[in-house]
C-alpha cells in the first residue's frame, strides 16, 4: 500500500530528514486508523469500452485471464474474514495476523520480523496507525521519515540500502502520489515488498499466479467490503497505476462488470447512474460534480476528502462505513507482512538443488586448456548461486563467472546436516605433479552432472608466482577444469593482494617500532603512543588489552606510573629473532636475502631480511584454519613475530595491529564461488604453502559446501603433495580447527609416477619423458607399487577407507592399469578406478564416483595420529616414523634450542605442521619407492602461533621461488582487441 498524504507539509518538518524509530511488539488492541488521504492512482491509459467510456467485462478486459472465475475464488489472496464491518474485520484480521506471527516465532525463537516503512510527508497519523497495528501484531517497525521535498534519487537510495538490511524483512512506502513513479516502486526488492506494488509481483497477480504474489493491502481491503460481485457493474474513479491494475483483476475474479473512468472523463455521470459499486480511487477534483448515483448503490473511497466531507452522491444507501479502507488497508499491510514472514523464513531453509548442467562435446585430440576452457560458455554466477539454493544477499558478484559467498549462510542452514566429506590426496608425486586437482574437479562432474547427486569441489587459490614461472596453473585440466580457468589463475577477487597488503603492514609496523623505541625517551615514545586529542588522552581498545596482558588494570593515561609506562610503551624487540618477513605474489629468487634500512632517515638501524611468496604468508595459513570473522581475528592477534630481549614473544597484539590486519582481511574470508566446465559449482579459497604450512583450502569453504550439498550430497577437497604431507596435514591440523571428518580419501596414482618409484629414469619438469614412461614396462610399475601400497598403509592409520583414483594418461597400457588396481585392491583399498575425466570430462570419471558413494557408507573409524599433549620432540617422532618410515629423528641443537623455548613459551600442545621435500617420502628428493632406515634430520623448529601449529624443517626450505630460464611468460600475451588472455596453458 502506498499513501498518499495530501496537505501541506509543515515547513520546519520538511527542512530537516527524520530519523528511524524501532517499534517492538506490544499487548495494547490497535485503535482504528486515521482516515487517510488518498490510495495510489497514479494515470494509466484505461481500455476503451463499447460505450466510449471505460467499460471492461469479465476476464475478457485484460488478456490472458481466461474466463470469470466461479463467484469468490480468491478469499485465500486477501485474506478473508467472516463479515461484520469494516472495523470488525480490521480487528479480526489484525487478530489472526498476531497469531500467525506468534506461531512464527515460536517455532523460529531467534526471529524478529521488522517492517520498514518509508515516509516522505508529515501525516502522523498515518505514522501512528501503521505503528500502532504493528505493535498489536507483534512486529518491530521502522519508520524511515524523509523529509517532504525528498527526491526520487533520495527515495531510491533509502531503499536500495533496506533492501541489503538483513535484519529487514519487509518494506513499505508512505508517499506523495508525485514520487509513487515505477522507478521508486520497483527499487523495493521483491521478496521485501510488502504493498504488492513492484511489477513483479503484480505481474504474478495478473497472471494468476497466486502463490508467488501479495495484494496490495488498499486493493484488499476494497474486496473485504464487497460481497456478490457476480454479474454485478463496477465503476472505478480515478483509480490507475499499480493499485488500478491490481483491483480491476481481483474484481475480475469474482466475476464482476468492470467500468474504469478518470475523473475528468465526460461519460462520468451517465456511468454513475447505471452501475452496482463505485469505487473512488483517488481524490475528486474540486471542479468536478459526483451526482445522480441511483439508490442502492455501493460505494467505496479510498479518499479522505469525500469522506470527511459527507458529500452527497445521490441516496445514501451504501455498504461501506466511512474509515473501513483505511482500517483494513493497515491491517491488511501487516497481514502481507505476516505472509512475507513464512515466505522468508521458507527460503532462509534448506533449498533442494535446481542445478542446470552444462554440455561437454570433447573433442580428441584433447585442445590445451585455454581453448577447452573458451569453448564453453558458463553460466552467469547468480545463476548458478540461485540454482544451488543461496539467497540474493548471501553473494557479492565480481563480475559475470564469481561471486563471493558471505558467512551468514552459516547461521541460516546451522540445523541443517552436513553431507559426505571427501579428501584427494595422491602418491609421491613427479616433479610434474598427477592431477590431483584434475581428479577433484572430474570426480565432482561425474557426481553431479551424470549420476545427479550434489557436490561441491573445494580448491586452493593458486599462487601467480607459479603461473608465470614453470608449474602453470591449478585449475584442474583437459575436460576437467574450472572455469574461467585464466580467472581462477589470475588475481581471481584478490584475496591473496589482501593477504600481501596486511602481511606487510605488518612487517612494516615491526620495523617502525623497533625504530621509534630506538630513538625515542619513554616519555616521548608514550606521549606519542597515547596522544592528546581535542585536549583529551585516552587509551584505544587495544592498548587496553595490552594493558591488561601487562596486569595493569587502569583505564585513565595520567595514572601510569614511569615503570608502567615503560613496561606499556616498550617492546624491546630483538631484531635477531624476527621471524616476520615481507611477501610478494611473484617468483623473485633476489629477494631470498636482502637488507634493509639503508637510507639515513632510518638512522643506522640495518639488518637483513628476505622476501618469502605470498602464499607462504601465515596470514594465508589462518585464512584456511579460520572458523569465523572473530576466530580469525583472534589469531591474527596471536601471530608471533619476534622475541623481546628477556626472551618473551611479541604478538601482532601487542604491536596494536590486529584490528588494521583484520579489516584488510575482511572480504578474503568470505570463499569464491566458481564452476567446473559442466557447470558445477566450485568454491576457491586460501592456498597456503603445502610444506612450511597445512597445503589445504579452507575450513570455511568446506563448512558452508557441506551445508549446501544437503546430508546425501558430497564435498571433495584436495591435500597439496602426496598424502605423507598432505593429507597427514589434512587429518592432524585441519581436522583439528574444523572439527569436520572425511567419509573418504580418493588416492590419486599415475603409471608415470609409478614407474619413477619402480626405478625408471628422472623426471625433469619442461623435458620431454624418457621412453620407459611412454612405452610399456610391467616390471616398472609392479617394482613402483610399494610406493602406492605405503600411501593406502599412511591413509588407514587414520581409520579413514580408501579409493585408489589411476589417473590414466594415452601411453598407459591396458594390462599396466589393471596391474596398479589389481595390486592397490589387494594392498587394501577399499577399490581402485582407471580415470579418464582429462579426456572425457566428468564421463570419465563416474566409475570413480560410483566407488566413492559406496565407500563413504562404510566405517568410518576416524583418529587422529597422536594426542597434542604430547611433548613437540615425541609428535615429531611419531611423524616420521609412522609416516615417513623413518629410523628415527635428530634435531640440530638450533631446533632443540627453539623447541625448549616455545615449551617455556606454553605452545607445546599445538600440532605439528612438517616442512619436507614432497618429492621422496624421506627428506632426500632423490630417494624414490619406499625408503627406509633413515635418519631424518630437523635442522630447525619455528612456530605459526596465530595459525595454530609448529612447524619443523627437515633440511633447507626455500619459500621463494626462482623463475627458470625460460618461464611461462613467454607464451602468455593480451589480445588488444578481444581483451582475451593468449598462452595460459
């Protein structure tokens, strides 16, 4: 309903924009409503009728209806009630509504509906009433009061931000009819559009379809007062627009003649006299005469002047009490409301998946990616995000194919069960790496697109370091890629330049305050850090943690005494243990070592530093632990970055950043959707360093696709190297933070690899393979099957059934891929599948989602490897002997040393996070198969505190990489033209 108020605004009111009043439900009955001033009867070109007035018979006058309805069809669209007067009606709908409501609330007890109203005149009646109906119904309500002489801009704009208010459920306008244009009448969402009055969802009341619409409260109220209509005439005076055209179709409902005139229309009043019902729809001109209706007729203003006027229209003998529109028309509003209420607390539940899949046409030979990726056309990211059952305000789009999903959806499905947990994890690897990526993206298409269960793949963001240096991109490959796949490798929505930009805030806060302190009296340096502003000193919020931390409990900056103050404004930071280094998205081997601080602004303070890439970043390794916004700003606040000179650890909290580093991260924490060529969906998100940290995608991509899959649905995640680093990584730290188990560990294995660990000639990345590779050699693969047969041993010490995935490539014999699962069967996989996803998309694949569909309802005996209180040097042991196989351990006295200190330090019981070569199940990359009676040396022990792990090096651990000699971006190119990416894989 749109109100129109008439009068005068007063001038002062109108000079100055009211603000929001938040109303909550109350006990008092609703006084009657104010009469109001006019309903919204904005011009529209009427349909001309026999006569040359406006006549309009039946269901006829407007197309598409279809013959009259049988008499009173549509009771359940407004809502009827039993007769006994307007106000009897108000009273009982409006008793009905607040029972509806309370039942609402009831069974959703975390609810509170809220309707927001936007008013732009200074009726405060029409304010009153509506808040007073409110209140008797139970809903908050809040009015938007703006001034008068608002625009249309203005209007928009306030509408355009209730309608992303989560905590708004409905909305409504209380205009000047001058400002009820289409343009401000479709800005309401339709899903909030409590007045019926956008052109959706009067195209739905149109059209029938009435299940998907609301009626306009004024329109309802008119139908509430009329009973019989069957046969009878109509005449609608001034009464066009939205509201117009939602009355004559309800009246044609019942089967009623209907007459429409404007008020200026010469037949006006040889129509008065001959029909049943007039219904006024707006306000009458002064210059225009009502006069000569005959007795007995029916009539209905929707307009105040009329009626407070007592004009005499003929005989009055009419069946609708003066104030009964305006009664009704408010309580019909919060009836809609009410009605809006079900329909978004249905489409906050779970919804079943309308996925519409994409076709595949494979061609042979397989083109490169790129071009397979061009090929096909995905769908628009709001599409899919519909087709999959996330609501409009759950996504933020980046352009046509990604889209951000926001962690609100959690809150929404909490009740509802996850589905099955998948994990690919793969064998030792060759330097060219055996698909696990490509594997996660076919065994998702097979489920969805073939055998039409929901899945989801959760991927890892790729680094661009890599893009443009030598190992290419990560989003799968041949007929099993995500796509856009130059989107996925490039920049993507920026989470890892976030992750850059606060990491070096960060560094760059470190080194400023080392300086400061070095240059600075305690004083100066305090008198800076608590400035006075506008003659007031105050402590900001984390200087007060900080205080705390230091046990000193006072609030006010002049009662530190000078110890205090020393003790808050010093860090003393020993630049020998910073272990903070900045970051750079890029493959940059001069950064390894550095120095900085040369410029004599920096007064002498020198020291050597390096660069790591960006995705070996703590931040990044956070990112993918993370449960939520507040959990991942806690441990941003845990990062240690240094030591003090008494040996104590400094923290991002106690530098004062956490806050800054958290608002730079806001957006990053919220996963990418994306799609797989056959069009299902895809969830991008974190890519930490495999070694030096965890190699998983987030926790947060995995929660909210486990609640979107639905509890028979799967979600297929992917553990960076080969499972003795990945997946053990997986189960011990990820498992940890998310609290979630896998049904099933896919194994991916290639011939190629195999034959590698089976004793065939080196694989070298850009060099064409060897002929033992490309030819067939039995012996090879059956000596290269220990590797696979401890990988399946690796995987069951966590309880966890496994299904080994043979990656098959066209120089793979027949009898070499049932040699591999013929052995992998018997060394305990619970089955082993040849795969042929690259060349045939998700096709190539369903034998594989078959088998893992039966093996995620087996057992399931979950554990985990070894219990967290035990000491850093024992959880190490149990590592390396357990899954590397090794003899023993041997720290240098550097790692003993650091883990002595981070035991004193209370980080004893986090997890272990080990950084190993990925190529040899043993710290030495030329030792294939299954090497054993080693020792495996630790040569030092670090700590990512906020992450929540320790991580121990076996051996050196470059976390920057170099460009070879000739990198990708050779081949990589821009066509001015067509703005299409060349050369990318």
């Amino acid at each position: 309903m749109v109100i129109f108020c008439c009068k005068k605004a007063e001038a002062k009111a109108a000079e100055r924009r009211g603000g929001e009043r938040g109303e909550r439900a109350g006990g008092a009955p609703a006084p009657p409503a104010p009469r109001l001033r006019s309903v919204r009867a904005a011009a529209a070109p009427p349909l001309p009728s026999r006569s040359g007035g406006m006549r309009e018979r039946g269901a006829a006058a407007l197309p598409g209806l279809g013959a009259p309805a049988p008499a009173r069809p549509s009771r359940g669209l407004c809502g009827r009630h039993p007769r006994g007067g307007g106000a009897a009606a108000a009273r009982k709908i409006t008793e009905n509504a607040k029972k509806s409501l309370a039942s609402l609330k009831r069974q959703n007890p975390q609810l509170e509906p809220t309707l927001a109203i936007v008013q732009a005149h200074n009726d405060h009646l029409i304010q009153e009433a509506n808040k007073n109906f409110a209140k008797e119904v139970g809903l908050r309500i809040i009015h938007i009061c703006l001034p008068e002489g608002s625009s249309k801009d203005e209007i928009v704009s306030e509408i355009l931000r209730l309608n992303e208010d989560p905590n708004v459920q409905g909305l409504a306008l209380d205009l000047p009819e001058s400002l009820c244009s289409s343009k401000v009448l479709n800005a309401v969402k339709p899903e909030k559009d409590v007045d019926g009055l956008s052109s959706v969802n009067l195209g739905h009341l149109v059209c029938g379809d009435v299940y998907d619409c609301l009626v306009p409260p004024t329109v309802c109220a008119v139908m509430e007062l009329l009973e019989n209509l069957g046969g009878k005439t109509v005449l609608l005076v001034g009464a066009g627009g939205a509201v117009g055209a939602a009355l004559q179709s309800m009246l044609q409902r019942e089967g009623a003649v209907i007459v429409s005139c404007p008020w200026k229309a010469p037949q006006l009043q040889s129509e008065l006299r001959h029909v049943d019902v007039v219904v006024f729809g707006s306000m009458k001109p002064d210059d225009v005469p009502v006069s000569g209706i005959k007795p007995g007729t029916t009539i209905i203003s929707c307009s105040h002047d009329m009626l407070s006027e007592k004009r005499n229209y003929g005989q009055q003998n009419t069946s609708a009490a003066e104030n009964a529109v305006g009664s009704l028309a408010i309580a019909m509003r919060m009836q809609n409301m009410v009605k809006t209420m079900e329909r978004w607390i249905q489409s906050h539940q779970y919804r079943k998946w309308n996925l519409h899949c994409l076709k595949l046409q494979p061609l042979s030979p397989v083109p490169s990616d790129i071009e397979i990726s061009r090929a096909q056309s995905p769908k628009a990211v709001d599409v899919l995000a519909k087709e999959i059952g996330l609501l409009t305000d759950e996504i933020e789009i980046y352009g046509q194919t990604k889209a951000k999903v926001r962690l609100s959806l959690l809150e929404r499905l909490k009740d509802q069960p996850d589905g099955k947990y998948v994990l690919v994890a793969g064998i030792t690897p060759t330097p060219l790496g055996e698909g696990k990526s490509t594997v996660t993206v076919g065994l998702v298409q097979a489920l969805t697109a073939h055998l039409k269960i929901n899945s989801f793949a959760c991927l890892r963001q790729p680094s661009q370091g890599p893009t443009f240096g030598v190992k290419g991109g990560a989003a799968g490959g041949g007929y099993a890629q995500v796509i856009p796949m130059e989107e996925f490798n490039l920049h993507l929505t920026g989470d890892i330049h976030a992750i850059t930009a606060a990491n070096n805030l960060l560094a760059a806060a470190i080194d400023a305050r080392i300086l400061h302190e070095n240059t600075q009296s305690d004083k100066s340096l305090y008198n800076r850090l608590v400035p006075v502003v506008n003659g007031m000193r105050g402590f900001s919020a984390i200087q007060l943690a900080r205080l705390r931390k230091l046990g000193i409990n006072k609030t006010d900056p002049e009662t530190l005494t000078e110890e205090e103050i020393s003790k808050f404004a010093r860090l003393d930071i020993d630049p020998s243990t910073i272990t903070w280094q900045r970051v750079v998205d890029t493959n940059d081997r001069f950064l390894r070592k550095i120095t900085i601080g040369q410029a004599s602004t920096e007064k002498g303070f020198v020291r050597q530093a390096q660069f790591d890439i960006a995705v070996a970043s703590e931040i990044m390794a956070i990112l993918a632990l993370t449960t939520s916004l507040q959990d991942m700003r806690e441990r941003l606040g845990k990062m240690v970055v240094a030591n003090g000179k008494k040996g104590e650890p400094v923290t991002v909290e106690d530098l004062g950043v956490t806050g800054a580093l958290a608002v730079l991260m806001k957006d990053a924490i919220k996963p990418t959707l994306m799609q797989t060529l056959e069009g299902t969906p895809v969830f991008v998100h974190a890519g930490p360093f495999a070694n030096i940290a965890h190699g998983n995608s987030s926790v947060l991509a995995d929660k909210i696709a486990l609640k979107l899959v639905g509890e028979k649905g799967f979600v297929v995640t992917e553990a960076g190297f080969g499972a003795d680093i990945g997946m053990e990584k997986f189960f011990n730290i990820k498992c940890r933070a998310s609290g979630l188990f896998p049904s099933v560990v896919v194994l991916v294995a290639t011939v190629r690899a195999l034959k590698m660990h089976g004793g065939g000639p080196n694989v070298t990345a850009g060099a064409p393979l060897k002929k033992e590779y490309t030819e067939e050699n039995l012996q090879l693969v059956a000596d290269g099957c220990c590797n696979l047969q401890k990988q399946i041993q690796i995987t069951q010490l966590f309880g966890v059934p496994v299904v080994v995935a043979l990656n098959v490539f066209k120089t793979d014999s027949p009898a070499e891929v049932d040699l591999v699962c013929k052995i992998a069967k018997q060394s305990g996989a619970f089955d082993a599948v040849p795969c042929n996803h690259w060349s045939a998309g998700g096709r190539g694949a369903v034998k594989l989602a078959q088998a893992v569909e039966k093996a995620a309802n087996q057992k399931n005996s979950f554990k985990y490897l070894y219990n967290l209180e035990l000491p850093i040097v024992e959880k190490i042991r149990i590592i390396a002997q357990k899954v590397y196989g090794a003899q023993d351990i041997e720290l240098s006295p550097l790692a003993q040393s650091q883990v002595d200190r981070y035991t004193r330090q209370g980080f004893g019981n986090l997890p272990i996070c080990m950084a190993k070569t990925h190529l040899s199940l043993s710290h030495q990359p030329e030792r294939k198969g299954v090497p054993t009676g080693f020792i495996l040396p630790i040569s030092d022990v670090r700590a990512s505190v906020g992450a929540g792990f320790i991580y121990p090096l076996v051996g050196t651990m470059s976390t920057m990489p170099g460009l070879p000699t000739r990198p990708c971006f050779y081949d990589i190119d821009l066509d001015p033209i067509t703005e299409q990416v060349e050369g990318l894989f």
